[in-house]
C-alpha cells in the first residue's frame, strides 16, 4: 500500500512556493486544515516562507537526531552501542524498561525528540518539547548491589555536567542529588529508576533530561525563573548530537573508574561540581525537614547534613532548599 | 452462554457413585479421557474411590483456600487487608507488580494455589504445586529510601519464621539472607523485589514461598534432600489459612516496630532466629569468593564476616554456604 502523502512531502518535494489551494486540493483538506498543520510543523522547529498569492516555503529544517550519523559520533564503547532514537514517544523511561525487560544489554540508549508523558522526580511531569531538548534513557546493568545506586544517581550526574561542561562551555553546576543548575535554574534532571530482585539489581534506567535548544518563550508559564537552556546560556543553539556523545563517553569513562576503584574518585568530583555544598539547606524528608550545612557525601552518597546542634545526619533523598 | 459442564460438576452434583460410561457420554469424551481427567483432579487433591461397574465417587476435596474465610481470619489491619487469590497462575510476584503498578494499596496479598513460573532468587524457579504450598506476595510502599530495603528482606525472614514456628512449632531456622531452613533443608524462600525512582521506593513486592504440604513424593528429584515441607517435618498436615493469617499479623507488628524504632530490634529478632551466626561461611559474591566467621549484622542489615585474617567485610549479597 502507497503511504498517503502529508503536507511535509509535498513540501520538501517542492523546489519553489507551494500555494495553499494546490496543498488542500492534493490532502483534500480545507485551507484551514492546512493552515492548523504548518502551524504544527513550526512548532516541530520547521520555518516557513509565507507569500500571499505565491504560497509556503520550507526555509528551514529542523536540526533532527539522526540514527547512522549519531552512532559514528558516539566514540565509547559500550555506553550508546544500542540506540532506539524515536519521533514522539510518552516516555524514554518506559520504553527502556520495556527493552530492559525484554533482555536488551547495558548501554541501550532510547532517545526522543519529544516526550508526551515525560517523567521528573517524585511523580513530577518532565517538559519535553519536540526537538528542543535531550530526552534520552540509558539501560544499565551494574553488578554492584542494590545498596550503592545512590552512588549510581551522583555518577549519573557528574558525567552528564562533565559533558556540559565541555560541549557547551556553560558552567553549571550540580544540586544533591542530581539537578543540574545554571545560576540556580534548571537546566537538566536526572532520574535513575531501578528494579532489584533483593540485593541483585536487574537493571537501572539512568533518565537524562537536558534542556539544550528551548528558547525562553517555549517555556510555559509556569517554568519561567525556574528553568534555563543550554541555548539560553550560551547565546547560540547546542549541538545536541555531539553533546549526547559526550555524555555517554563521560560516563562510560566513571562508570569504569567506578567500577576499579570504587566510588571515592566519584565523590570526589561530585563535591569539586557542587554547588550544595558549604551551603545552609533547607531538606524535606519523609521523615521530617532538616536543616544545616552540606558538609560533603559519606562513603555510601548520603549528604552529610551538620545541624546547628552539631549533629552530623546522613541524608538519602529528599527535596533540598538552598538557603542565603 | 451456560458454562460447559464439566466433570467436577458431574461428581461434586453426585451424591453417590457416577459410572465413567455416564461421565463420558455427558461430556462427549472418550472413557480414557475421563481417566486421565479424574488423575488430574487426584493431583489436584481430590480423592476418589473408584468401584468397578459402579463408577467414582468424591471421598474428599482438597483444602483450598478460601477468600471470605480467609479475610475473617487475618486479623492485620494493613497487611493482607485486600485480597486476590488465584488458582493457577504465573507468577504471584508478576500478578503483584501489575496491581502495585495500577496503584494497588500497601497489604494487598496476592496469593495462589499453582504458580507454573514460580520465581526463586538469581532467576532460579520456584517448585509451586497445587494446593500443596503458600505461594504468596505482598505489595509494600515502604517511606525509607531505597538504601534500607535490604532491612525488609531481613525482616521479612523473621515474620515467617516466628510464624512457621507459632503456627506449627516446626523450629524452623533463618540462613542469611532470608531463607528458612530445617536440619539444613529449605522450607521456605523469600524473594523481595524492588522498583524505585533514585531513592525514592515507589514499591516493594515482597515474594513468600512456603513448602507447606508437600508430600516426600511430591518433589522432584533434584530437589531431594534440598527441600523439605512443614507437613514431612511436623508429621501432620498445615492449616494454610492459618499460617497466612499469622505471617500477615507478625509482619504488621513488625513493620510499625520498624517504622517506630528502625531496624535495631528486627535486628537483635533475626539474630536469634538465624542458623548463619557462629558458623563458618563461604559466600560467593560478584566480587569473589568471602571467607570467614559469620558475626553478627550491621547497622545496614549487611552480614558481617570475620575473616582469618582478621578483616571484618559487610557483605550485602551472594550465595552462602555453611561450613562444618
């Protein structure tokens, strides 16, 4: 079966203007119909020359993730050997459990360009417009128990500002656990989900969401003072493809320091990124609120929260509040 | 649509003997098929008498379990407070992460006569005939972050064994982490499964196998000398029900100890259960191979081994083996 023609072929076929009556006739759809999916195709990142009496013009595409060129430019070896790059998905999350489930090995990375349901922290939504951001999921398989994911969590997030770090030249800097933070916006989240069988853990989905190309007005109202992009900062867009390559190698990279010599060298660069650090904070735990100065990670991740009474308390999750 | 008959119906209506010419002419089957229905239904735990030229006759039905007695006798407010028994089925731990995914309450209870893919630890399969065992799981949403669900496991051990001990006075006994052994045969296995987002645990699924009626021809062959029932070591068969019920009240008590005064106490009630402590272990990690004294818990629930050189090692998980 001939797949239907949609307005984007008849579009990029086009060497010259395309006129909207030509376009309705061909989809036979009315012209607002028309009208409504250029629309779509801007928001998609699409830009259009739009001349009276002449028509559309496709002026310029989208930068796109591409499969073959993406797999040549991820340099590690096992970290991205796999990847599952999808147009919309409702979450990369739960498309990597399903792979994981299904048996696929360490280093299966699914990507998105847009995320309907996308997933942040304790049940939060994850904003994920298409093609503007990083929204990709990891599929790992440590042999550490179940007891050290938290130290997984603060790898996660060291590799992923490393890379930052260097792609983009934007200085940002790491909130316990794993919020990256650009003058106290969010740029990125992280959320590392795991499936354990006692101590033996099945697999962990290490979800990495980066900000890269949003503009400001693509944030809705209610993000505006509380997250950036990497576009943002750095006053140009980011190459997302090198960018994505550079975190998998990053992480590769600590995952095997990880791996020989334990968590200790992790630690030590989480705390040289933080911005949590020698500061007041203020944390709500299940447990009740905390608050002190962030001392540093103990040996298993927890933050090392000292009271006023001068109680050392480790903390292992909670929403931290960075105070004056 | 009426139900089919079927031969159960035939004989539990029949208050005295049904020929196996009547059976098979009102199921349109032939006589050897009803014999090997009537096989079925025997190793399901009816018992038949079979006369020649007058037919069989039901002498008595298996002891299943059943749903409103079952819900009179649990005396737990949270834990066993909803209910879903199955004849046969998969796995109990698969039909309990389904419910728990759908937002099903901490204490709902999971249980089933059959499970054809029984889970045990490490991917190993679990023996589970019909009507024989308690093949059950238990959803928890524990509030502790993730890094303390290796305590549950352990506390988990201790609610079964103080009821196997209770309800049947089978001294049953605790090997690190969480089976229970008699005279070294396993009677019980207990597997906690975990989902978590970083150390937030959005549930646990904690999976109890208890060989409860198994004759000493039930088991497989390999299984010999490896496995054991309560019935083969109490002399005389379990009421199922009323180890259920007693399992989910040890656990309730248990669990608000726990949530109370941490994991000190669950602690100290392992310790004094368990089979492990003072002997001499080897333990196969992923690390490699431990060797040592088993010494006691620590402050995490990892076992503590003492090795001849002197080394004190926490070991969070692996397969040990007692010593002479």
């Amino acid at each position: 079966m001939k797949k239907a023609e949609t307005l984007l072929d008849i579009l990029l076929d086009a060497e010259e203007f395309v006129s909207g009556e030509e376009i309705s006739r061909r989809l036979s759809v009315s012209r607002t119909a028309v009208w409504k999916q250029i629309n779509k195709l801007r928001e998609a990142g699409y830009e259009f020359e739009a001349v009276p009496h002449k028509g559309y013009r496709i002026v310029s595409k989208p930068d796109l993730l591409d499969q073959q060129e993406l797999a040549q430019r991820i340099q590690s070896k096992v970290m991205g050997s796999r990847l599952k790059i999808l147009g919309t998905t409702v979450s990369t999350q739960e498309e990597a459990k399903a792979l994981a489930e299904e048996g696929a090995p360490e280093g299966t990375l699914v990507i998105a360009e847009e995320q309907t349901g996308g997933k942040g922290r304790m049940g939060r939504k994850w904003f994920s417009p298409y093609g503007k951001g990083i929204w990709m999921s990891l599929v790992l398989r440590p042999e550490q128990p179940l007891h050290y994911t938290p130290q997984l969590t603060l790898l996660t997030g060291v590799a992923v500002c490393r890379a930052v770090r260097k792609v983009t030249g934007v200085m940002a800097g790491l909130k316990w656990p794993n919020d990256l933070l650009v003058d106290g916006r969010k740029i990125c989240g992280i959320l590392l989900e795991s499936a354990a069988e006692d101590e033996h853990v099945r697999y962990c989905i290490a979800g990495i969401g980066i900000s890269a190309n949003l503009d400001r007005d693509d944030y809705p109202e209610e993000l505006t003072g509380i997250g950036t992009s990497l576009k943002i900062e750095a006053g140009e867009p980011i190459d997302r493809m090198a960018l994505i390559a550079t975190v998998m190698e990053e992480f590769e990279m600590l995952y095997e320091l990880y791996r020989k010599d334990g968590f200790q060298p992790v630690a030590s660069l989480w705390e040289a990124l933080s911005v949590t650090l020698g500061k007041r904070v203020s944390i709500q735990t299940a447990r009740g609120p905390i608050e002190g100065m962030a001392d540093g990670l103990d040996a298993s991740g927890a933050l090392r929260v000292r009271t006023d009474a001068g109680e050392q308390i480790p903390v292992f999750s909670g929403d931290v509040e960075l105070r004056r």
